[in-house]
C-alpha cells in the first residue's frame, strides 16, 4: 500500500482536502511525527526507513538530496515535487489518483513532478 510523508512546508491545504475526500489515504505530516525543523537528508532518511513517499513543493534543496541518495544505493520510497502553480483541486486529485493505482514500491527511486500529465 502507498503510504506518503509530507515535508514541512507542504501545503496543509492539500494534506486536508486529502482528509476530506479519503480517510484512508496513509499520509502523515513531518509535523505529526517529530522532525520539525530537521534537514531534508533526516527526513529523506526517516521516509525511506518507513516506506513513505515524500511529498514536497521544495525544488530547491529536496529533490537534489533525494537523488543523492539515489546516486549512493540508498533507499529512496520516491519524491514528489507538487509545484505550488498546481491548484489544490488538482494536487489533491493527483495524490489521492497515486494512492490508488500504485504498486508496492513502484516510485522506489524516482523523483517525479506533479500534475504527472
């Protein structure tokens, strides 16, 4: 089953309207388990250890640490960058359209951006 972490600073919007549409979705916040104010690497690093794809809208500093685990044969459960120009609507469409169709560990070390189409 796909299961998400979503980083820091990701839209809260999205994570609720997620909520409203899906009580089953398995998304938990960065803030809900203790690593507020740590470092991507930490973060990449607990999701890998829990299985949890990362959502984030962080383009900068996220997604080259996410490779750079891919580079070194880590665990890497996948990343998705949500541009912040994506409307909720669709961010959350998108997500819940993840949750639904993956496989087990089919985004194991990809970066993929979001809307997929």
């Amino acid at each position: 089953m796909t299961a998400f972490l979503a980083d820091e600073n990701f839209n809260n919007q999205i994570v609720r309207g997620i909520f409203r549409r899906r009580t089953d979705v398995d998304i938990v916040r960065v803030q809900d388990i203790g690593l507020s104010g740590v470092d991507d690497p930490s973060v990449l690093e607990w999701a890998a250890q829990n299985g949890r794809i990362v959502l984030t809208h962080d383009v900068a500093t996220m997604i080259t640490f996410a490779y750079e685990r891919i580079e070194a044969n880590l665990p890497m459960p996948g990343l998705f960058e949500v541009s912040r120009r994506v409307s909720v609507g669709i961010a959350i469409e998108e997500i819940i359209f993840i949750f639904d169709y993956s496989f087990e560990d089919e985004w194991e070390g990809q970066v993929r951006f979001l809307p997929l189409s």
